[in-house]
C-alpha cells in the first residue's frame, strides 16, 4: 500500500490551525492508520491509531480523521513544539508503510 | 517508565553486518512486541521487522534475506542483524515497541534513534 502525503511542508503561525492530509492507494480496513511526529534528536511519539484514537497522553489539539483511502490529521491551535515531520503508517496489510511525511515549521 | 536505549557501532563497512541492540529499561520484554523501524533520505521510514518474547518474528520482504532479529528475555533486551550491508543500509534505526488494542497495532514506545553509515 502507498502512502501520499500533502501538503510536503507548511510553515504555519502559532495558534492557527493545521490540517494535514494522507491519501492510500487502496481502501483500509478498518481504518488501519496511525500517525506519528517526529522532532530532531528526539523519539518519534504516537499521536493517533485506528484512524482517530488519539494515543495515551497526546494533547487534545490533535485529532484525527477520514476512512477508506481518505485521512486527515489536524492540529487545532498550533503550539511552537508542534514543529515536526509528520508521518502516517498503516497496518492493513504486510509490509506496513509509512507516508513520505509533512514538514510543519512554526512561522 | 520504560525507555530504550539502543547501543551499536554508528559505522559499518559495506558488505558487513550491522548489528545493533535495544535495551528495554524500566519493563520486561514480554509485555510488548518489539521492532525496528529505519528512516533514510532516499526510502524515508520503513518497518524492518518485529519480534515477540516468544522468538517469533516477522520481517519486511524486501530485506527479509539479509535480516535477522533475535531476543534475549534474561537480558530484556532484542538485537537487529542486517547483513551484507550497502550505503543504500546508512540511515537511522531505531527500535520501537508494537502493541495492539483489540485489532489496532501501533508503535508506542519509541527510542531516539541511532545514526549507522555504511563506507569504507
């Protein structure tokens, strides 16, 4: 399954809201999607599973949406640490794939 | 809390193998399954395979010829081996927990990643 991110980067002012978009190249069951950010020299951090399961301890400015071959990852009210690469995953069939990934850089 | 900490050479000549370890501090290796996860310029983020306290593993077809991921329970720590090594293999690696609720699988737990150069 491939992976499409978009937009590639986004530099975006603190507090504005920021919508990130994964497309799949074929349906997923059961919403099988998850995300990730990734921040320099630190451990890449589960964000969202299922699609829309924000993950224990992940700020509720994050959410996630969408089904089928169609996802969403919005960030409400942009904070300066949520500069970062932004990487979706699924899980629906092996070998699990990631997206190529959304720079968001804080303006 | 538990954290990982991997240890391993941060170079690797090529046709070689890379051998990297993960420490699971603060847990036990059974309470999860265990991966590693690589990111590259050219290939960005892959999953390279995953091990349960069991043995049992699964790996990424594209490298599950040259890959090998062991465990050690008395230890609480897993190892990567990735053979015959070529500069397309320089990237970060990191190991990850993989943990499932219901049907849902997910790295949860992640360490903070180990820059490995594959040259002469």
């Amino acid at each position: 399954t491939v992976l499409t991110q978009s937009p590639g980067a986004l530099s975006v002012s603190p507090g504005e809201r920021v919508t990130l978009s994964c497309r799949a190249s074929r349906s997923l069951n059961s919403n099988y999607l998850s995300w990730y950010q990734l921040r320099p020299g630190q451990a890449p951090r589960l964000l969202i599973y299922g699609a829309t399961t924000r993950a224990s301890g992940i700020p509720d400015r994050f959410s996630g949406s969408g089904s089928g071959t169609d996802f969403t990852l919005t960030i409400t009210s942009l904070e300066p640490e949520d500069s970062a690469v932004y990487y979706c995953q699924e899980y629906d069939t092996s070998p699990w794939t990631f997206g190529p990934g959304t720079k968001v850089e804080i303006k | 809390q538990v954290q990982l900490l991997e240890s391993g050479p941060g170079l690797v000549k090529p046709s070689e193998t890379l051998s990297l370890n993960c420490n699971v501090s603060g847990g036990s290796v059974d309470l999860y399954y265990w991966s590693w996860i690589r990111h590259s310029p050219g290939e960005g983020l892959e999953w390279i395979g995953h091990i349960y306290y069991t043995g049992n593993t699964n790996y990424n077809p594209s490298l599950k010829s040259r890959v090998s991921i062991s465990i050690d329970a008395s230890k609480d720590q897993f190892t990567l081996n990735l053979m015959s090594v070529t500069a397309a293999d320089t990237a970060v690696y990191y190991c990850a927990s993989l943990s499932h609720y219901n049907t849902h699988w997910y790295f949860g737990l992640w360490s903070r990643g180990t820059r490995v150069i594959v040259s002469s």
